[in-house]
C-alpha cells in the first residue's frame, strides 16, 4: 500500500482528527496547517457553543486562535481539528502546566473523537537559541496519553541563510544546513520522552522534507497517530 493510500485509510477510519500545534511565535504553524488542509482560507474559530468567531471582531480572533481550550478548522476540510498553543519562549511554566493539563484531559475523553490523535510541535531553527529550557522539559517529562510528537522543523530556507558561506555553493551550503540542524536537533531525540519522528519544511510552499525517518514527509505526520 502506498504511503498516500496508507494516509488515507487511516484518516477515513475517524470522523475528526485531533491536532494539537505547539510552537513559538512566527514558527509557521498556520502555513503549515494550511498546507496540510490544501486550502489557503482563514481557520473557523468556534467557542465553547460551537459559534464561528471568525463573525467577531479580529480582537475575538486573535485571542481566540492561541486558546489551546478552543478548537478550529477549516471550513474546506472541517476533518481536522486543530487546537494552537502559545509557545514557550517566555519561559512561562504556567503554559507548560496548561499544555500538559490539555493533553491529560484529551487523554481521559471516553470519544475517539475528543481525544489527541497527534501533537506537532513546530520549531524554526535558529543558532543562537534552538532548544529552550522549557522546550526540553516538555520532553522530558511523561506526558498523558497515547498521542505521537511529531517535531516539525519549519523554513529551513531561513535556517540556510543563517549558515550560509559566500565561498561555497549552493549544494554545499545545504549540506552544511543540514548537518548543522542535525547537530542542533540531537539534544531533543536524546530527551526521555523525544519526539517519535521529525520533518523539515522548506519553501514558500512548505514542500516537505524528511529529517528523522525513513517514511515520507507526508506521511510521517499522521502514520503514528492512534495505531
């Protein structure tokens, strides 16, 4: 079986699929869920009635997109459910309670369909501070629940740039990028409770690009959810 038809099979057997995205500010998590949807509208926003807060004021919005407690999706593909947490960058172990306090109550939902079928946690690779120290207490602390992480490593065209060297061509600048990342990573795979797999994207169109497994980018990101 293809990896598109595995992917398939797999998403046909749930009436929602569960996302949580965690991930610090500008980390690209809406491109890359708009990717993933094939679609290029604004998210539905729904509050604790089911009401579309996208009718609201872009105040209602914006605070509404970062409650990790309120779902939303795309009208398009109304499939997947994504639920966005605010990053970690402030060093705010309140936000680390809040996310591990999610993730247990999605845990204990007695419907296949209240339940996390998958965590991605985005990071955009940086050299001066790619792991922060709350982003490594995520993964090394046990989590609730059967729900894969998947690190998503997003704009790796930028990470290119950061290391790029005018004496060496482009080939052997994203050689460079890669080995660096790879060098920059092996902490978080090295954690207690690592990620399961990692992808790296690239490009304006996100095209997907495998950093940690075998399987294709695609793939990856759902292969490990609920089997």
């Amino acid at each position: 079986m293809s990896d598109i038809a595995a992917a398939s099979k797999l998403r046909d057997k749930y009436t929602r699929f569960r996302i949580l995205v965690i991930g610090r500010a500008n980390a690209g998590k809406t491109t890359l869920l708009k990717r993933v949807c094939n679609t290029t509208e604004e998210p539905c926003i729904y509050d604790d009635q089911g009401k579309n807060l996208l009718k609201e004021t872009a105040t209602v919005i914006i605070r509404g997109i970062h409650d990790i407690n309120r779902p939303f999706s795309f009208a398009s593909n109304p499939k997947f459910i994504f639920h966005d947490s605010l990053g970690l960058e402030a060093g705010d172990e309140a936000q680390l309670k809040t996310i591990q306090e999610f993730i247990k109550k999605c845990a204990n939902a007695t419907e296949v369909d209240d339940q996390l079928h998958a965590i991605w946690f985005c990071f955009t690779p940086d050299v001066s501070r790619f792991l922060l120290n709350l982003e490594m207490d995520f993964f090394s602390q046990e989590r609730a629940g059967k729900a894969p992480v998947i690190a998503v490593f997003t704009k790796f065209d930028d990470f290119i740039n950061q290391v790029f060297d005018i004496d060496l061509d482009d080939d052997e600048n994203r050689t460079t990028a890669e080995k660096k990342l790879a060098e920059l990573q092996a902490p978080l795979f090295k954690c207690k409770f690592p990620p399961r797999a990692g992808v790296c994207l690239e490009g304006a169109t996100y095209h997907m690009n495998l950093t940690q497994v075998s399987d294709t980018p695609n793939w990856c990101l759902f292969r490990y959810a609920l089997q």
